[in-house]
C-alpha cells in the first residue's frame, strides 16, 4: 500500500544533466515545492560545469557527478544512492530532466498521486502532437511491450518525471544503464505488485536538446523490456 499523504518538506528532488546544465529558472521553480535539489553531472564540459556551479551556489541545491559519460540511469541511480545515504534521507524523490521538458507546476500533482501510489509518473499521451513523431513511436512501442509482459495497462512508459516513494524507492532496485533504466525499474515495480499511477503533465519539446538518440535508445529500451 502506499504511504498516505506526502510532506513536500520530505522530497528532494534529482535532476541528471549531460550535455547542459538545468537553467536557474527550472531549478528554482523545482524548490518552490520539494525541499531540496540534488543535480548529477554525466559528463558535462567543464564551460557546462562552471554554470552548474553557478546555478548550485545557492541553499538547498548540490551537485553530485558520476565522473564522466556513463548515461542516464548511473546519473539517476548515484543521484539515489547520494540521497538515501544522507543522515536524514527523504521520504520520496522526485526526478527531473534538465531540459526543460517537465515544467514545476507539474509538480503538486504528483506529490497529491503519491498518497495512493509508491511510483507516480508524468503522462503526456493527451498532447501526442506536440511529441516528435520517433519519440511517440518509441513510447506507444515500450509501452505495449511493457502491458504485454506484465498484464497491467500502462500509459507513458518513457516520461522521466518521476516521483518514488516506498517500495518503490526501497525495495525494487534501479540500476545504472542508459534510459532503458527507466523503464526496467517501471517494469520491475509493476510485476512486483507496486502501485504505480500516471498524472498528466503537457509535452515540452522546446527546451536544450535532449541526448535520447532514437534508434539505438529505442532499441536498449526494447531489449531491457523483453528480458
């Protein structure tokens, strides 16, 4: 079952970042709802680096790293081993892209999901024409495979707006990888018998580019599924 209603002063919210930095404007929208940030550095340039430590000289924002390109599930699972390692861990965290696609105002609607659920995702399936067509095909693919393996109807399988609460944070391993992590992580929650809701959230593709490259990510994302 889940855990009841969530504190915002018990989220820390995980931001991993490759080619660019999160801008100021999304970390501080991020804080204006969870208590703190901690960003991951994937390899980021040093001139990206320096604006991260700009971007991180204020309270409640660190910086973690991974000590090079080694994708985006080892950013989000060091980001986690960081954050559950602190004397006074959270109770749930909250995973953001840095790229601008998962706006904060996003943000009350899945701490409220938490209340009934130990994974909350983002859902963009009500705004498809704002997904570039191989990202749309991408996700209806993992998807399907996903209801397929695990007999539960499964909305946007790809979204990295993520909350994790619970077993969900505890009990079901996240391992490293790229963004086949994700959804192996989604997969094990829901044959686990974890519960797991989606909340909208709108389709953002205007933001720093995303490192998703379509046919070799897509394929990873398959194959991590199908296994």
């Amino acid at each position: 079952m889940s855990g009841g209603r969530l504190d915002p002063a018990r989220v820390a919210a995980l931001v991993p970042c490759h080619r660019e930095p999160p801008g100021a404007d999304l970390v501080a929208g991020v804080l204006e709802h969870v208590a703190s940030v901690l960003v991951v550095d994937d390899g980021l340039s040093p001139p990206a680096r320096a604006v991260l430590a700009d971007c991180a000289a204020g309270a409640d924002v660190d910086v973690a790293s991974t000590n090079g390109n080694r994708g985006k599930g080892h950013a989000l699972a060091t980001g986690l081993r960081v954050l559950l390692a602190r004397p006074a861990a959270p109770e749930a965290v909250l995973t953001v892209d840095a790229d601008g696609q998962h706006p904060p105002s996003s943000i009350p609607a899945l701490l409220a999901a938490a209340g009934r659920a130990d994974l909350v995702l983002g859902n963009r399936f009500r705004h498809l024409a704002r997904m570039p067509l191989e990202r749309r095909v991408a996700n209806r693919l993992a998807s399907g495979i996903l209801r397929l393996a695990t007999g539960v109807p499964v909305q946007d399988s790809q979204c990295g707006m993520r909350l994790l609460r619970g077993r969900a944070l505890h009990e079901i391993p996240f391992e490293g990888g790229g963004y086949e992590a994700e959804a192996r992580h989604l997969k094990r929650c829901l044959v686990a018998g974890v519960p797991v809701t989606w909340v909208e959230i709108p389709a953002i593709y205007e933001g720093a580019p995303s490192s998703f490259r379509t046919v070799r990510d897509t394929i990873r994302v398959a194959l991590a599924l199908l296994r």
